[in-house]
C-alpha cells in the first residue's frame, strides 16, 4: 500500500513545482521594455515620413524573417518583405498617417519578446485597422522584428 501512495505522492509534487524558466519569471527589465517601444515608436515615425526603407530598420536583415498577413501568402526574407511593403504602399497618400497601440509585450528571455498591438492608418479615404503580433530579439544591442504576424480588420 505504501508504494502506491509514495507514486502518487510523487508525480502530485512533480506537477506542481514550479518551471523557473517560464515567461512568468523571467525579469521583466524595464530599460529592455522601452528598447522595443523604441523600435515601434522609430518605425511609426519613419511611416509617417513616406520613408519605408527606415520603417524596415526595426526588421531583422536576414532570409528567415517572417511576415504573414491574412491578405497575402506569408513572405520570407527581409528583401521581399520590403518588397511587399512597397508594392502595397507605391505612395505617400497610400501609405496614411500609422497609429499603433501596444496592448501587451512581454520579455520571453533576455534576448527575446513577444508583442501585440492594434494598428491604424489614417488615410483620406479609408481608415484601414487591425491587430498585430511581433516576435522580436535582440541582436548585440539593438531589438529586431524576426516575425510579424497582422491582421486587417473590417469596418
């Protein structure tokens, strides 16, 4: 009889201590915090100024970069993303003015995040919105989108 409650004891204690490794332990620095809200606020700055070459400093240079959307195919790669983006905004007038919020961002590790967002572009005949999802890391000593998720929403 002993055994069996001893197993059960076991795997009872084995379920409940606690995994320190999960993103609810992990520190969440404040000055790590406000590197990525600069990346945002840069990039917001940049789109507003018809500049999308500085809008895609906050992207990760690289081949594996995601962006996926539910409008188009998912694109790889840092070059056709910034493809995309100038095929989908050709002008100034196309590209509005972008508003964003940042509705939660959460420190994964030292060098990674997550973020989620809502989005705006305030344009002169239409007003186009929806939400977004970041993954980001940091590479040396600069914060980088390696995935971006967005969705357009329907008014």
């Amino acid at each position: 009889m002993k055994q069996p409650f001893s197993l059960f004891l076991l795997v009872l204690l084995s379920c409940n201590m606690n995994n320190t490794t999960t993103t609810d332990t992990i520190k969440q620095n404040a000055n790590e915090i406000n590197a990525i809200k600069k990346v945002l606020t840069t990039q917001q700055k940049c789109w507003n100024e018809g500049d999308i070459e500085g809008f895609m400093e906050g992207y990760w240079n690289s081949e594996k970069l995601i962006f996926t959307s539910a409008e188009h195919m998912p694109s790889y790669g840092w070059e056709n993303t910034f493809e995309r983006y100038k095929s989908s905004y050709p002008t100034r007038e196309s590209m509005g003015v972008l508003k964003f919020e940042i509705l939660n961002l959460k420190l994964n590790t030292k060098n990674t995040a997550v973020l989620k967002g809502k989005w705006e572009l305030v344009r002169k005949e239409d007003h186009p919105f929806g939400v977004f999802w970041l993954d980001l890391q940091k590479f040396e000593n600069n914060w980088l989108i390696i995935k971006d998720s967005t969705i357009s929403m329907v008014n």
